[in-house]
C-alpha cells in the first residue's frame, strides 16, 4: 500500500495511552518513532503499521486501522510464528478474514473509533469484500471469520473479545 491523501483516522488524532492499553492486554508493547523514519516490521512500507516480536510498530502518520490490523495479526497468529515474528504475519485466508473481523470488532470498543467508523477507514484505504464494503462483509458474510475467532477462543459468542491470543 502506499500513501494516500483519504482522510482516515490516524495516531496523531488518537490517544496513544488508550491504544497502549488495548494493545498491552494483548502482550503487545505500542513503539512510536520519528514521522520521517521508516517504520520497522513494515510489510508494506510508508506509514503503515510494522511487527517485530511483541512490538505494534508505527509512527504519527500512521491509519489507526493499520495498527488495529497488525495487533489482529499479532493476536490471530499461531505461537510459532509469534514467536519469530519479524514484519510479515503470514497466515491463511480464513486468518487474514478473522483479522480484519476482529479488526473492527476491537475497533467498537475503543471510545471515538467504533464499527462504523472502522469500516469506512478500510473501505476508504481500498480492503476489498465480495459485498463491496466491509461493513457490509462484517454484517452479511463474515460468519466464518466470527467462528474462527471463537473456536480460537479470542472472541465470545457475542462478539466480546477475550484478550487472549490464538494458544496454539
């Protein structure tokens, strides 16, 4: 991905403390650097979100959606590959979809975010759903990411999470 001019909610407009927060229930440690440094454990470069172990690597500039994306990924992922995780997360297609449900799921529970909001930020950044929008996946058609979310024990039947990582 590369830099867009779209208005999505970024660190800048955020409180870091409540992301710190949120992230460190998960084991993951919030590292801000400097707006002109590139941004270790980036997959894709420029202001996105980076990984590398139990760091949610990002900088001012950076979409709050990229950094709730990476810390799903960090969440989802298997213990081997958070064990050695440097910048890519890897994972399958039913991984990457309950990444982006849980996405917008942690983003319901952050005050000034929410569902709603989330969905038109990865909407306006260009994630694609068969339904055309993520609102419309989320609500529609992701019931498979839901259930691999709860057989992973990291979120409830009624889509509370659980502030576990995936444990296998």
């Amino acid at each position: 991905m590369t830099s867009h001019s779209i208005e999505v909610l970024r660190l800048s407009a955020y409180d870091r403390n409540e992301l710190a927060g949120l992230f460190g229930q998960y084991g993951l440690v919030l590292q801000i650097g400097p707006d002109d440094a590139a941004i270790e454990g980036s997959f894709w470069g420029g202001e996105e979100a980076g990984l590398a172990g139990q760091r949610l690597l990002a900088r001012s500039d950076t979409p709050l959606h990229s950094l709730l994306h990476e810390a799903c990924h960090y969440i989802c992922m298997d213990k081997q590959r958070r064990q050695t995780l440097n910048t890519d997360a890897g994972g399958d297609y039913d991984e990457e979809n309950a990444v982006c449900y849980l996405q917008i799921i942690l983003a319901g529970i952050l005050p000034g975010i929410g569902r709603e909001r989330m969905c038109r930020d990865m909407d306006l950044w260009g994630y694609s759903f068969r339904l055309g929008s993520a609102r419309g996946w989320f609500e529609q058609d992701a019931q498979d990411a839901r259930q691999w979310l709860i057989r992973h024990d990291i979120i409830t039947e009624s889509n509370t999470v659980t502030y576990r990582v995936r444990d296998e």
